[in-house]
C-alpha cells in the first residue's frame, strides 16, 4: 500500500516536472522567462524547454494588435460647453520585456492616459472647432500617447474619436443658428439677382433711349435734306417761271395759279369725314391753266430746240 502510494507521488511529480520543463508558447504571444524571480530572457513562438524549479514563465505577453475602447467621458471646451466623447486606441506590443515589467495593468495605464490626452486636446478648442476638427484631434491624441507609451513597449497605431455629443439645448441652438445662415444667404442672392436684374433693365432702357434719339435724329436730318430738295426744286421752278414772265409769258402766270388751285382742292377733299367736295368754280377755268401749263412746257422744249441748233436730237428721258 505504501509502496503503491510512493509510486504514484513519483508519477504525480514527474509529470508536473515535464510540464514545467516542455513550453509551447502560442503564435502571437511571448512569454517571459525569470529565475528565481528575475527576468533573464524572452521565449518567442514555438517549443522550449526549461530547468524546472529554477527557471520559470513569467508573463505571457498578446503580441498582436489589440482594440481599447475608451469609456464616454464629460469633456469642457475653451467656450465652457459641456460635451461627451468616447473612443477606440488601436496598439500593439512591440517590446515583451517592457511591456510586462515598466508598466503595472497595461491596458489601464492606456486608457487612463488616452482620456487625459482627449480632454486636454478639447479642453483647448471651441465647440465648434471640436466639432470640425476631430482629424486634428485625433492626430494630437496620437502623438502624445504613442510618445508617453514608448517607454512601455508599445506602439498606438489609431486613436479615434467615435462621437461627440453636445448637450441637447445646444443642438438645437446650432441648428436655428445654420437655418438662420441658410435663410441670410438666400435673402443675399435674392437681393444680388433683384438689384442684377433692375441694372440690366436700366442699361436697357438706356439703350433704347439712346437708339431712339439716334433714329429721330436720323429722321429730323432726312427731312431736313428733303425739304431742302424740295425748296431747291422750289427755286428752281420759281426761277424758270419767273424768266418766262420776264420774256412776256403769261401762261407762266396761270402755271403758278392752276399750282395753288389743285392744292388748295386736295387738302380739301382729304379733310376726315368728308363725303362730298363743293366746287364753287368753272371746270373750264381749270382746264384753261392746264392748258396754259402744256403750252409753257412746249415753248420751253422749242427754245431748247433752238438753243441745241439744227440737227442735234432732243434728249429723252428726264
């Protein structure tokens, strides 16, 4: 019975021993290995074997890249704005030793530091700007945890702010603030077409007055140039006349009376509502100075005649 229960304390014991002396550490991890207590040497992925009793594992270290995430926290801007903001810290171990014996409770140690960091970088900015900026930020964050946990071993690959919520009353502050801004420069462009619109309607105006004195000028000018035609062709007419009463026409005479007479009748008959003409005078009173008129175009015609000299043609045509 006694040497049975020997026997297996013997067993008991050596398989302890086996375990304590085969290490399969995990891909991923490393683990450290100290004697007697102190730290001699880093164990990386794979099989290996230790003294037992004297050597022994220490800490086994996650050498993959983990996630934090980082708790809501109340955080006040430069403006005194009260907001709540959370977030995730990507990191990775790069140093085993480091990791497991300058830092006690690693990943709050992260925490607690990213937090500090994120209401510093906050607590330095306008709501506003916290609220655009959250790039910088986060760059910020980055940069000062991965510098104070260098000494650590490790190495923070992303911070990232997730949300930040304002308080309720200044949401809806912000969002009659934006509806007022929209509404302002809706009213700017209405304004900016309306005064666009009343300019070019005045420059067309402005042009149209100016193409319409142009064109009464133009008007005034050719009737200007034709009653300056007319009294040319007046002159001329009086002149010939007047010559042929100096050589002792007097049909040139009844020329100009039959003129006057056949105007005088033609503004008559062409006054409005006019239907019948009165003619207080004797047709053949008429007929004579037309006839006066045809024997003054002949004698003139034979003095051309005779002025041309036997044998030349009369010009035809005006």
């Amino acid at each position: 019975m006694g040497t049975t229960l020997l026997a297996m304390v013997l067993v008991f014991a050596g398989v302890v021993l086996l375990f304590k002396t085969v290490r399969m550490v995990p891909q991923g991890y490393q683990w450290t290995v100290e004697r007697f207590g102190r730290y001699t040497h880093t164990m990386d992925p794979g099989l290996h074997f230790l003294v037992p009793v004297i050597y022994g594992v220490g800490r086994k270290i996650n050498m993959m890249e983990q996630v934090l995430e980082v708790p809501s926290q109340d955080v006040i801007t430069k403006d005194n704005a009260v907001v709540k903001v959370d977030g995730i810290v990507f990191f990775q171990v790069q140093d085993a030793a480091k990791a497991a014996y300058e830092v006690a409770q690693l990943e709050i140690a992260i925490l607690n530091l990213v937090m500090t960091n994120i209401r510093t970088a906050i607590g330095s900015m306008d709501l506003d700007e916290s609220l655009s900026k959250r790039d910088e930020i986060n760059t910020k964050v980055l940069n000062a945890v991965d510098a104070a946990t260098h000494p650590w071993g490790l190495k923070v690959n992303r911070i990232e702010l997730k949300d930040i919520q304002p308080p309720r009353d200044l949401v809806d502050s912000m969002a009659r603030q934006m509806k007022a801004e929209r509404e302002k420069r809706a009213n700017i462009l209405e304004a900016e077409g309306h005064r666009q619109s009343e300019i070019l309607r005045a420059e067309g105006d402005k042009q149209a007055a100016i193409l319409a004195a142009e064109g009464k000028r133009e008007a005034a000018y050719r009737e200007a140039e034709a009653r300056e035609r007319l009294a040319e062709a007046e002159a001329k007419a009086t002149q010939l006349v007047s010559d042929a009463i100096s050589r002792g026409n007097v049909q040139a005479i009844n020329y100009f009376v039959a003129q006057k007479y056949i105007e005088a009748f033609k503004s008559l008959a062409e006054a409005p509502n006019q239907k019948f003409v009165m003619m207080p005078m004797e047709s053949a009173g008429v007929i004579g100075s037309l006839a006066g008129i045809a024997e003054l175009a002949k004698d003139a015609l034979d003095r051309q005649a005779q002025t041309r000299g036997p044998g030349v043609p009369p010009r035809s045509g005006g």
